[in-house]
C-alpha cells in the first residue's frame, strides 16, 4: 500500500497577534516614532517581520520594531507590518501616524530701555507660553533687568508642540548730566 501525503490547508496556522501600537499615534516634529507588534507562531520556522508604510514595504525594516529616532514631516502616514512563519501570514491592523509642525514663536516689544525701566515682551505664535515659571495662555511678560538679559519663551500650540525664542533686552546707563555756569 502507498500512503498520500497530502497538505491539510485546515492544519495551518498563520501567526496570530498579541499586541501591537494604537491606531493612531501624534508626535511633533523631531521627535520619535516608535511602532511595535508582538506575535506567536505556532513553532514552524521563524517569523519573518516586514513593515510597510503606505503598503509599501519600507527597506531594513525587519523587526518587531519600528523606530524613527528624530521624526520628520515626511514620516507622517499609515503603517503595518505582515508576520510571516512557514504556515502563513498575518498582518497587524494599521497605525496612524501624524507628525505635527512645531510653533514659529516670536518675542517683541522694546530690546533697548535705560536703567530703572520695564519693558513689555510679547509672544507670538503659539497657544500657551512659559516665560520660566510653567505654561500659561499669558503671552506678555513684564521685565526690568538691571543689566542687559537673554529671555526665553517656549510656546506650545494646541498640538502639545513647543519651540522657543530668545531675545537680549539691552540697558543702558543713564546719562549723567552736568550744569555749568559761565
């Protein structure tokens, strides 16, 4: 007698997922992105990771793990990634990802006073400012340095985005005047 050996399709099992990113992820410009998927195969062969951004495989990208160190606009967009074993494969649901512009935050007001003055600096660009103390929606800051002064502001827009802006107030020394009779 001969014996058949014939593939069961019904005896394979494709990877199954346990765990993977959110749907959605939003990050700012420059910082990380970082995506994960964990899987089970069923003991046949390794699995095998591709992630693909658009649906299109993205190259070196052949672990469980997607990291971007410093995130760029062009990152923003739909990712997955397909597990393979010898059985099959699956592939995990997508994720999502926005990378949100950072504030342009700007300072004015008067850069040069005379000793003793106050001078109003004002932000612009963003929704919340800190000004040194924690975010506040306060955009003008009141200051009377006594010597010239570097100050900064980080604004944060309604993303959670921050970026900064300096300016240097100058001071200068009040004249000294002098009468003299002839």
């Amino acid at each position: 007698a001969t014996k058949n050996n014939v593939l069961n399709p019904s005896s394979l099992v494709v990877p199954t997922i346990s765990a993977q990113s959110p749907s959605t992820l939003d990050v700012c410009v420059g910082e990380p992105i970082s995506l994960f998927v964990t899987a089970n195969g069923n003991g046949n062969g390794d699995l095998n990771y591709q992630w693909q951004k658009g649906g299109v495989d993205i190259t070196g990208e052949t672990t469980e793990n997607l990291n971007v160190a410093i995130s760029v606009a062009s990152d923003a967009g739909v990712y997955q990634c397909v597990i393979t074993d010898d059985d099959g494969s699956t592939t995990s649901a997508s994720t999502t990802v926005s990378v949100n512009s950072l504030p342009t935050v700007n300072i004015t007001g008067d850069l040069i006073i005379c000793e003793g003055q106050t001078t109003t600096l004002t932000a612009t660009g963003a929704l919340n400012y800190d000004w040194g103390s924690g975010f506040t929606n306060q955009a003008s800051f009141d200051v009377a340095p006594s010597v010239s002064s570097t100050f900064t502001v980080i604004g944060e827009d309604s993303a959670g985005c921050t970026a900064s802006a300096s300016v240097l107030v100058e001071v200068s020394p009040t004249p000294n005047a002098s009468v003299t009779s002839n």
